[in-house]
C-alpha cells in the first residue's frame, strides 16, 4: 500500500503558532493554530476540530507538542511526514534562499538570535522538536528577510561608520518577507500585472509595511531587527535611540530595557492592554465572539484612544512616505495578517483623509503556502 506523502508547516510567531499540511502536491489538508501563547485566554482552533479548545499554553514547546499530538490523534500518521518547512525570521545577508537543515546550519542559525530575540529562538526551537519527533522527516528554514534582499543600497544602508556594515553586517533587513511576497503574487494576479507597483502592509502582532517596484521589495519599515518600523502590539517601533542612554543613566540595566523594548511597550506599553481586539472594543468598535479583557475604567479607555490614535497615524505615515519611494504610482495597496486581513474598521480609519487614490486590496495571508511551495 502506497503511503502518503505530506508537508507539515509550522509559522511560529511572537504569540502564536500556525501550522498547515499539505499533501504533495500542495492540496491544503489541515490547518490551524495555537494562540495567545503565555497570555490569558490561550487556545487551540484548527480545520480538524468543530469548536474551539480553550486551553492553558504556557510556551511555544508546549504550542508544537500539542499540534503533532493533535494531529496523530486526527490520522495524520508521524512516518508520512516527509518534509517540515519552518518559517525563520532572521537569515542575515547568508541565507536568502530555502535551506535543508543540518546541524552545522541550526548551530549558525543561533547566530541571528539576538537580531530576532522574538522569533528565532521560537523558530528554531520548532525544528528542534520536529528533528525530535519525526526524525524522518526533511526540514528546511524559510527566511522572512529573503525578499527584502533586493532593496538597494541607499535603502537598506544605515547612517553609520561603513565598516559596521562591512565588519558587522549592521543594515536593515526587513522582515515579514513571506507575507509580503504572497500579497505581491495575489494582487499581481488580481491586477493582471506580473510587476506591480505596491506598498504591502502586514498588520498583526507585528506589523510592517513594504514598498514593492515593479514585483521587488525597494524599502520596508523594519531594519536590522523586527523592532524598528511601526508601531507594533509590544514593540515601540521607530523611536530616538538616545532613550536608551537616558535609561541606562537612570540605573535600567540592558536586559531590562530590552525585554522593555520587546515585551512591554508598543500598544501594550501605551494602554496596558493585551489586544488590539480589547482596543478597538473601548473604542466603540464592536468584535463578534471576543471576550473583552478588562474593565472599562476612565483611564483605560483613555489611553486605547490614544493608542489606537498613534498606531493608525505611524501605519498613515509610512503609506505616504512610500507612495514617495513609488514616484506616486501605486497600482494597489495591500492589507494582510490578522489585524489588517481581519478588521475592516482598521483599514478604514487607516485610509481615511489620505491623499492617496489607488486600489485597496485584502489578500489572506498565507505565509505557510509560500514555505510549502518553497521546499
């Protein structure tokens, strides 16, 4: 009896953990995720459950675990299992196409932990697992930066002493290339262009916008590492740099500003909220099904204004500086992952009063289609 051959893909984000299998030939046979991993109100959905699973994930490890488990239980037997496609944030200027996985290559992957402290280690972890797991299985890293690597110079160059570049590789990067990418083939084939000019937005947890010429990424709003850009749900986006010094001096030490920088500011830091969902909610903004998270105090629901204020001027920003980068000719521009896929309200408030006239697009993302096709 022949066996069947399927790809498992993980996506392991800041706070979830999406997976998709495909059979060989790329038919979508499961889907789902893991989210609000470490937070209140974590859970489990998938295409092989009828409702919803509320359950308690501490960790990304746990996240994994229970997906393989969820998925042997549901006939997915481990041995079919021949290639796992695991998206990797950072690849550095090394590694910028799809790359089968040794252990020499795992070990030199550590080496971009610091530069994606939100992501790589959760990547690589994944594979880990999987190497665990289902060892049969050949496992291949997809990088978030590879598309980005096309920015020219003038774009992707910081103002600093070269040799930081040169000795360092200290540049912008860019990251949620996958996402990017996908909203570039969709929309080429909405727009019947096989090279649109676009500028792509990438809105969820993490949040980052590209400016996309004639099919090529030219600009994004991340740099060196996912931190930078936009303002993000626990990231601060662009901010004076001198802050850091001024904390230094006032005794934070530079693990505490960091885990500051990465966990507890951006929206979170603003509101002390958890969600955008929680957000738009003491906005006035109606979310069908959502469980609000907090009590509507005076102060709180000050602050989501002033949160929401700022993240929708950031995102306006960067769309009028790249209509710039584009000389003003945008075929399209494009909204996708969870927040700008999911929330019309969003994409209202972002594109009203702009002096922008072109397309607007929402392409689903799909970053685990573009791995699986990739290996």
């Amino acid at each position: 009896m022949k066996k069947n051959k399927n790809i498992l893909v993980l996506n392991c984000g800041s706070a979830t953990v999406k997976f998709k299998v495909f059979s060989s030939g790329l038919k979508e046979l499961a889907n789902g995720l893991v989210e609000k991993i470490g937070l209140a109100g974590s859970f489990f959905n998938s295409s092989l459950d009828k409702e919803i699973e509320k359950i308690v994930v501490a960790n990304h490890e746990q996240a994994i675990r229970l997906i393989i488990k969820k998925l042997e239980d549901q006939g997915f037997a481990k041995e079919n299992f021949t290639k796992i496609g695991h998206r990797v944030v950072h690849g550095g200027e090394k590694y910028v196409k799809p790359t089968l996985i040794t252990e020499k290559i795992l070990k030199d992957l550590h080496e971009f932990d610091e530069l994606a402290p939100l992501h790589n280690l959760k990547n690589l972890l994944g594979i880990k697992i999987c190497l665990e797991l289902l060892p049969q299985a050949k496992n291949y890293a997809v990088f978030d930066t590879a598309f980005h690597a096309t920015m020219p110079d003038k774009a992707f160059q910081y103002a600093l002493p070269h040799e930081f570049y040169e000795d360092l590789r200290i540049r912008r990067y860019g990251f949620h290339g996958l996402s990017h990418w996908y909203m570039k083939e969709r929309a080429g084939k909405i727009l019947k262009k096989s090279k649109p000019n676009l500028i792509t937005c990438h809105l969820g947890s993490g949040a980052s916008v590209c400016a996309i010429k004639s099919g090529c990424s030219v600009d994004t709003s991340m740099g060196f590492t996912p931190l930078s850009g936009l303002m993000m749900m626990t990231r601060p986006g662009d901010f004076d740099p001198s802050i850091i010094f001024y904390l230094l001096r006032q005794k934070y030490s530079l693990e505490e500003i960091e885990k500051l920088l990465n966990n507890y500011s951006g929206l979170k830091g603003v509101c002390d909220l958890p969600d955008l969902r929680d957000i738009l909610i003491l906005n006035g903004f109606k979310i069908p099904g959502y469980e609000f998270a907090k009590n509507r105090q005076p102060k709180i629901k000050k602050l989501a204004k002033l949160a929401l204020d700022m993240y929708v001027y950031q995102i306006q920003k960067y769309l009028g500086a790249y209509f710039a980068v584009l000389g003003g000719k945008v075929d399209a521009i494009v909204f996708s992952a969870g927040v700008g896929e999911r929330n019309a309200d969003i994409r209202r408030l972002i594109m009203k009063n702009l002096p922008i006239k072109t397309k607007i697009l929402v392409v689903p993302a799909n970053e685990e289609l573009v791995i699986a096709m990739s290996i």
